[in-house]
C-alpha cells in the first residue's frame, strides 16, 4: 500500500558549508524516495537558520504539524532525532501526539520507526537525550567562545547607544549626541534633578538616540547610570537561563558579570561617573525612607486606561482635616513627560502631549454604585433597552460580505507567498537559480507576505456587528445580570469590579465602563487568565450622573461626604 510522505529537514543556511549541507540532505532523501516506489512526496518542511532547541521558533516544522493534523500525509522521513529536536521533552511529545493521529516518523540515520518497534519509544529517548545534551555542549562553548571576546572588550549589541555610531566592530563618538550626554552629567553634578535635566533638553530641542523630541526621566537615569560612558563594559547585564527556551533574563547576581575596560573613547571621567552612582543611592536612599507606608495599590490601577491608551498611575490627591487621605489617578504617559499645562507653562512643547485630565477616586467610585444598581436594580429597564438594540441592529450585510471576501483574499495571497518561497528554493537546490537571484528574490517576496499580514490584521480588526453579534452579546449579559450578578446595594468591593469589569476608559467629559464577557467572568471566578478581547464593544446605556446622585451615594461611603462636585459627569456602559 502506498504512502504519502513528508520529509523534513532543518540547516543554518547562514555559510556556504550549510548550503552545500542542505543540497546533500535533499539528494540524501531523494535517493531514499527512489528506493520506495509506492511512496508519494507530499511537500518538504525545510527549517532555515534557526535553532533546534525549541519547536517554537521553526515556522515549516509548525507548518509540516498542522499539515498532519489535516490528513495531508501519513509519514513523515527526518535524518536524525536532531534534526527533528533537540528537546527530549518536545521530541516525545510531538511524536506521541503525531501517532495519535496515525502519522509515523521515520528517523533514517538512527534507523527508529515510531510505529513499528517495540521499543521504539525507549531508542528515541536515548537518542533525543543524546542530541539534547549535544545543544547543552554546543551553548557551554559558544559561551567560552564569549568570554574570549569578552576580555577583549569587543563591543556586543545593535549599537545604539546614544553619544555613539557603530563603525564597524568599534564604537566612535557622535559630537552632537556626545553634547547631550555631557549637558546631562554636567547638571546632575551641578545639583539638576532628572525633571530639570529632561526638561531643560526638550527646551533644547535635543533629541533621544532614536531621535525623538521628548524625554522622560528613567531614560536619562540609565544613561547615567550607564559605565559604558566612562570607557567601562559591563558584560552579563542578561543571560539565558535556559538554553532549551532561549528567553533572556535581568541578571541579578545569579551570573557572574564580567567587567573590562572597552576599545571606545569615554565621554566623561570615571569620577564623574562614580560621583554620580553616588548621588543617586544618596536619593535613592532617601527616597526608600520617603515611601515607606506609601500608597496601596487598588483595583483601580488594574482596570482604569487613560484615553490615550496609556495605564494609570494612584497620586495622593487631598488631606482632609481629619488626616484622612483622598486619592486620584493621572495617565502614566503624563508623569514621565509632564502634564500639557506645565509643559505649557514652562514653554516647552505639548505635541502629542495627553491632554486627559487627573480623575478621582470618588468619582470611580460614584460611577462603580451607579453602573452596578442600574444592573442590579433596575434590570428590567436594562434589558428593555438592550431589546431595543437588538430591533434597532439592522445589518450591514453588504460591508460584512466585502470585508470576508477581502479577508479571504489577502489570507489566499499569503499562502500563494509562502508557496512561491518554497519553489524559490527547490529551484536554487536544483541549480537553476543562483545564489544572489535566490536571496533577492526571497527579500522581495517576504517583504511582501509582511505587508499582507498587516493588511490583514487590520482586515480582522475591522469588527462589524452584525445583528447576530449584537444578539449574542446581549444575551449573554442577560444571563449574567440574571444568573451570575451576585451585587446588594451599597456593598461595592474589589472582588466585583476585578470579575465583572474589563477596563474603565477615562476621558475629560466621561468614563467608559467596559464590561466582560460570560466566558470571561467564569474564568475570573475561578482564578484562570482570560484573554482581553479585542472586538469592537456595543453601547448598552449612557447615564449622567448628577450632585444628587453623588449625595445619595455617601450613605454607603464616607469617602464620598464633603466631595465638591461642580458639573455632572457621563458614564457609559459598554458590552
């Protein structure tokens, strides 16, 4: 009986020598082929360049497994266990869950057959152990090879270093970046803050390493926290703890640094430098004394998002007479470049500044009694105005069959793409393309898959509601409020908010109270992570909250008596 066969393969294409390897690995299969007769060649999975230790990181390996879930072939042919991983872990599990589906992997070098012997399973063990600890051998020396180089003071990195341009392998000065670098250390050691130094560059108009206008504070901290200015190296900042993952690491001691003098000429001195270390433990010393019994953290900071998009950061807003404290939350973009009327102020320029105003913790909790006795309470008038939605959701079906067709397309384009790459290579292995047409036209055709794959994000993006979505949603918040709201008047907590709340939007005229999903809500519940959704939300309720509401509210929270409420406020409710 005839078989349909997969071969795959995995090689640097990085050096000649690899390419040659990579010719000899199709002859080595073709010859193999030839010997079965009744064996059809469905595709060949070639990895390019790319480690073994992981399966993540080889895109036709992931490919080669979707294409066996979908009954594309029942063989899969590979030279050696490592080649096929060099993780036992992923090795057997891979293998494990490709004979469930009745897919056998054939390891010619190693001559195991995942069907057919008995102790198969024991053989590729020994043998994927074996390939394991070769990547373990193979990291232990590429990082005695480092260390070399290390001593040497040959600089690693992309270069971008502000003060710098990369010459080659050496780091000479920038003249202009340079002054900036001087300007920073010149007003710290003069007594300048970090707000004073960042301000007094913008007003400059100086410009980061990436070349933008605005500055913030922990920016010009590192970099004055940087030795790499006083002529020094620090290698180890980051390691790799596990050389199977390959996921870098802050080093905090757990490896050892090592630290040389580099080949680059020093902007400032090493005792300017060191002066500088030591006024800022001076600081940071007084400031861990400062905020000792600081500002807890709230459910707040989790749930609210500026309308720039940016996180919200907790300040202190107000002391009353009788010491208690009152809260308010700013957009964190604001804290690091300062808020648009004190860059005003100072002069300095406010393009691209957010322009939200602070909110306060009141307020939250106003709209949080409000939003959850309109759900509670009153319900029944909730649901009668989701109804109406529903009869007002009239669809948009023509836009809705534009963006599928669009959709399917640019999805049809890419695998057309990815299809062209694999017959680009066949064509170079086979020795009618040449090396340099072989990488120009590969750039050109990858530059174009990336360019499809926005499109197509953005396609998917474009969320239309249908009616049936529109339903569904609706539905589904019926049930929670019926089923699953467990609220008393008057009786908020964290808890309630953490569950039934997605994000609070906050703008300067309203608060977007954007709600979760039933699955969501489950997942909370039972402690498990659940994935933000990215569709587009519906409205369900728009409510203005008025002084009376507030003084209606200060029954169930003292934090609300005294609160001076100029103006009403919008909330909006969104599902």
């Amino acid at each position: 009986m005839g078989r349909m066969v997969a071969i795959y393969a995995r090689v640097s294409t990085e050096h000649e020598a690899q390419i040659s390897a990579l010719e000899n690995q199709v002859q080595y299969y073709d010859e193999i082929l030839k010997r079965h007769p009744d064996w059809t060649l469905y595709d060949r999975y070639i990895d390019e360049g790319i480690t073994g230790t992981s399966i993540k990181k080889r895109p036709n390996f992931l490919r080669m497994i979707r294409d066996a879930e979908n009954g594309c072939f029942d063989l899969i042919i590979t030279r050696e266990v490592s080649r096929f991983a060099r993780n036992t872990v992923d090795t057997l599990q891979q293998t494990r869950e490709l004979k469930k589906i009745g897919v056998e992997v054939y390891f010619t070098e190693d001559n195991i057959w995942t069907f057919k012997d008995d102790d198969g399973e024991l053989k590729l063990t020994l043998m994927a152990t074996l390939a394991q600890n070769e990547s373990k051998k193979i990291s232990q020396r590429v990082k005695a090879g480092q260390r070399i180089t290390f001593l040497n003071g040959v600089f690693y990195g992309s270069g971008n270093i502000l003060g710098y341009d990369r010459v080659g392998k050496d780091m000479v000065i920038n003249p202009e970046q340079a002054k900036v670098v001087r300007l920073m250390y010149d007003m710290y050691l003069s007594g300048k803050g970090l707000k004073q130094i960042k301000d007094e560059l913008e007003r400059r108009g100086m410009t980061t390493s990436t070349g933008l206008k605005i500055w913030n504070c922990s920016n010009i901290s590192r970099i004055l926290k940087n030795p790499f200015y006083s002529g020094t190296i620090v290698y180890r900042k980051s390691y790799i703890p596990d050389f199977l993952e390959q996921k870098h690491k802050i080093n905090h001691g757990e490896v050892e640094q090592i630290i040389v003098e580099g080949r680059h000429e020093p902007i400032v001195t090493k005792e300017e430098y060191q002066k500088v270390l030591a006024i800022m433990g001076d600081h940071n010393k007084h400031n861990t004394k400062k905020k000792q019994g600081g500002i807890p953290k709230t459910v707040w900071t989790k749930k609210l998002q500026c309308s720039c998009n940016s996180s919200m950061q907790q300040k202190r807003y107000h002391k009353r007479k009788d010491g208690t404290i009152t809260y308010c939350y700013q957009c964190y973009n604001q804290i690091h470049t300062g808020s648009y009327n004190n860059r005003l102020k100072k002069g300095l320029s406010v393009d691209g500044i957010c322009q939200t105003n602070i909110v306060q913790q009141w307020k939250l909790k106003v709209s949080a009694y409000f939003v959850f006795d309109k759900l509670w309470l009153e319900k029944s008038e909730i649901i009668e105005s989701m109804n109406k939605i529903i009869e007002e959701s009239i669809t948009v079906e023509d836009e809705v069959l534009t963006l599928d067709i669009e959709t399917k397309e640019c999805s049809s384009r890419i695998k057309k793409i990815e299809s062209k790459l694999e017959k680009l290579l066949d064509t170079y292995l086979s020795g009618i393309l040449n090396k340099d047409d072989y990488v120009l036209k590969k750039a050109e055709l990858e530059k174009e898959k990336v360019d499809l794959e926005i499109k197509l994000t953005n396609l998917r993006n474009k969320n239309v509601l249908t009616s049936k979505t529109v339903k569904e949603r609706i539905d589904d918040l019926k049930k929670i409020i019926k089923e699953n709201l467990d609220y008393k008047r008057g009786t908020l907590n964290d808890e309630l908010i953490e569950t039934f709340v997605d994000k609070i939007v906050v703008y300067n005229d309203k608060l977007e109270w954007h709600l979760n999903y039933l699955n969501d809500i489950i997942k909370n519940k039972e402690g498990k992570e659940s994935n933000e959704s990215n569709t587009q939300k519906i409205l369900i309720a728009k409510y203005c909250i008025t002084l009376d509401d507030i003084i209606e509210y200060t029954r169930y929270d003292k934090e609300l008596r005294g609160v001076k409420a100029y103006k009403p406020f919008i909330v909006e409710i969104y599902i």
